[in-house]
C-alpha cells in the first residue's frame, strides 16, 4: 500500500553509507523537533503515516546544516547532541561507531539531556525561521509535556527552556547553559 513502515536512506554503495553516517543523526533529530511534530499533526489525520503525507512533509534540507552558527557548523553541533542522547547503552554502540565514536557508553544525565533536547528545538525552530511567539504557540500545543513538567517541576520548564535557548542560538551561541 502507500504505508510507511520504515525510513531508511539508500545504502547501495560506500559513497551512500558514508552519507547515510552523516545524515542519520541529522534526520533523527529533525523527526523529533517539537515544530516538525507539530506539523505532521496538522497533516495527519489517523494513525498512519502515508508515503504521501510523509513526501509532503517539511524536512530541512540538507544544505541549511551546513552553515555556523556561532563559528560551529550546525550539522556537527546536531550530530553532537545526537550522540550524547542515544549512546547511553551498550546497545547502541554501532550507531555511535557510524557516527565516529568508539569510546564507551555515555553517562545517563536527565539534566543534562533536558538541556541538550531543549537547544536542538530551539535549533529547529530557528531553521523552520521561526519566531519565539510561534514557537511559544507551537508548545502550547502540547498538553501533556506542559502538564508533566508542572507536576515535576510546578511549571511548563521545557518550554522555558527551548525559549531561553532560541535567544542564545539569535546571538549566535550554541554553547551556553540555560539556567532559571
């Protein structure tokens, strides 16, 4: 049918593996942006993802992570995020392997991953070019992530977060810790 049951880039030679290992991490950091979810909520319309919905859907091109931000290219400082958010276990080693590292597991950090998840959306909306209001909008959309930050937190931290983050990435800072 016109399912979608795995996404996964062309591997046929070595020039397409070698690409694969680069744009992986890229790719999976842009499926779980706050603002590409929100998108695919707004075309989605049941439980499945339709080849043809999926070709309608917003990806950022490749090329737009080519640029600095900050003096540091975009697609490394994703790709570092992305390691230090899947390669906590050993089961992840050959992902971390593709991505060039071969050290040991990362430690497990819920602070620290709060913050890496929060500067890759605040990434994202930026690369989506958009504004902190649409951005604010956008999480508001999200009830059930607002509801557990208050229960944990006794308010919408992530949102606070991605937000203070999307005023680094504006004056060029990718490095900065967010502290509230």
């Amino acid at each position: 049918g016109n399912k979608t049951p795995l996404l996964q880039p062309n591997q046929d030679d070595e020039k397409g593996l070698k690409n694969y290992r680069l744009q992986a991490p890229l790719v999976l950091a842009n499926l779980n942006a706050f603002a590409f979810d929100f998108i695919v909520r707004q075309k989605l319309h049941g439980q499945t993802l339709n080849l043809y919905i999926l070709e309608q859907l917003p990806f950022i091109p490749p090329e737009r992570f080519e640029q600095p931000i900050g003096g540091q290219k975009i697609a490394d400082f994703i790709r570092e995020q992305v390691l230090n958010l899947t390669y906590t276990a050993d089961d992840m080693r050959p992902f971390a392997i593709d991505m060039g590292y071969e050290g040991e597991p990362l430690v497990w950090d819920e602070a620290d991953r709060r913050h890496r998840m929060a500067r890759l959306d605040a990434l994202f909306f930026h690369l989506y070019h958009l504004n902190k209001r649409d951005a604010s909008y956008i999480l508001e959309q999200f009830p059930i992530v607002r509801a557990n930050d208050e229960k944990i937190f006794g308010r919408y931290l992530t949102s606070e977060l991605i937000l203070g983050y999307m005023n680094a990435i504006e004056a060029g800072d990718l490095e900065s810790v967010v502290q509230f």
